[in-house]
C-alpha cells in the first residue's frame, strides 16, 4: 500500500520580492490551507512563526533588502507533515555562529532570536552547506479526545 | 496627548492599560508603529505603571519582542513598573523559551497584574 502521508495534500511554489512584508503572499494562503486541512492552533502558530521568521530573515539578512534578489518558497502540506522550504540569493551564514540569545548577556538584545524560534517550534530544520537555504518541518501533533 | 493607531489605552486606578489594536503583530512597519507608540507612553506622557494586556493577539513575530525588550528597558530607566497579561499560551512559550519570562512580569489575567502594581 503506498505511503499517503508521502503525498502532498497541497503544495505551493512562489518566488517572492525582497521587500518586508512580502511573506504575507505565503503565510497567508499557507495557513488557510492548514486550516482546512484540520491543523490544530497550536501547530498552526508554530508553523506561522517558524515560516515568519524563516522568509524575514531570507529577505532581510540574506538578500538585504536587495530588489534585484528574490527569496523562493515552497510549502507542501500533507496528512501528517508540513514542509516548508526558504532559499535566498545571499552569501549564506553560518547558523551555528548565531549567539545564544538566551544567556543573560544577551537576553535584553531586541534582535536574534529567530533561529532559535524556528528550532524550538518545529519538529525539524536543516539549513543547506552555504546557509542560505533553510528546510522546515512539523510532524502533526495526533489530534486530542 | 498622542493618537495611537495600534494600541487602546485606557487607565485603571493609577496603571495605564493597554490593550493591542492588531491580532497578528508581524509585519515590520505595524511593528515599527508599535513601538514608537508604546514607547511615546513613557517618554512623552511619562506614564510609569503601564499593563500590557494582550487578550487580542493572536500572534507576534520576534521583531514584535525587540519592542517589548526595549519598553520594558525604557520603563525601567524611569523607575518605572511594566507587567504583561493574558498571553494566549503559545505566545507564552516563545516568551519561556527565549527565556524572557525572566525579563518581563508576566501574570496570567488583568486583575492580577494590576493587583500587583
């Protein structure tokens, strides 16, 4: 018997603009979709704050605002996993340089925490070699009663 | 006193209270908005007992909590006291895992917080 939880109940592909704001066009249809596809609220936060800050920091960190670069996603969703893939044209980073916002000396910082975020809320990440693409995933939580 | 777009301020006993106009605090230039408001709070009305209450939103990035980092430093500055209340439970666990539950007073209902003003 094939594995239905292989094949995406829905899937999008979109290339979007260097430019804040521009992860409206796939939060917004994203978390329709989950949704409608019976995700609890709990998972659909995480899912929308680890998707946030994944393209905000495509946009802002690795493209640099810069209109000439576009940050690619690409969302599936299926019965019981969500994936969410970010590639931006930067020069990639090294995530495991990122500071430790949770030490107290840097716990007053208003910045840096996105990463963090983005591992604690999913089930998953992965960033490739470079560091300017960064896979995202959510196993569903089993539904409650 | 300022016009606020994104928060309702009203006053009980001496606390300001503030509720969110925005249920979803995410996109950059609301944020920056926000901020400029919480922070006119303190330095232009020099409020000193503020009570943030976020029963409305439903959501906030990590840009949104650079703002609320930098209020509650600008609150202390000026000897002031600033408490947050009825955070919706997965935004409570990005202020317990980013390990700013220590930095903020948090309370889980209004009345409780200004009680402890």
């Amino acid at each position: 018997m094939a594995d239905q939880s292989a094949t995406p109940a829905w899937r999008i592909s979109v290339d979007l603009p260097s430019e804040r704001g521009a992860s409206r066009r796939v939060t917004d249809d994203l978390l329709e979709q989950l949704g409608l596809h019976g995700w609890s609220p709990s998972d659909i936060f995480a899912i929308h704050l680890a998707a946030e800050e994944a393209i905000v920091n495509a946009i802002v960190h690795g493209n640099r605002l810069d209109p000439r670069r576009t940050v690619h996603v690409e969302c599936e969703i299926s019965a019981d996993k969500a994936r969410i893939e970010v590639t931006d044209e930067g020069e990639g980073f090294d995530p495991g340089a990122v500071p430790d916002c949770t030490q107290d000396d840097r716990l007053e910082c208003p910045s840096g925490r996105g990463v963090m975020l983005m591992r604690s809320f999913m089930t998953r990440i992965e960033y490739n070699a470079k560091g300017n693409a960064v896979l995202l995933e959510k196993v569903r939580h089993p539904a409650e009663g | 006193m300022a016009t606020h777009r994104r928060i309702d301020v009203s006053k009980t006993n001496d606390v300001t209270v503030v509720k969110f106009v925005d249920k979803k605090i995410l996109d950059e230039a609301g944020i920056q908005e926000l901020g400029a408001e919480l922070f006119s709070l303190v330095e232009q009305d020099n409020r000193r007992s503020i009570l943030l209450n976020f029963e409305n939103v439903d959501f906030l990035s990590s840009a949104a909590l650079g703002k609320l980092i930098t209020l509650d430093r600008k609150v202390k500055q000026a000897q002031g006291r600033l408490k947050m209340s009825n955070i919706r439970p997965e935004i409570l666990e990005v202020f317990q895992v980013t390990k700013l539950n220590k930095v903020f007073d948090i309370r889980a209902e209004e009345a409780e917080a200004l009680s402890a003003f």
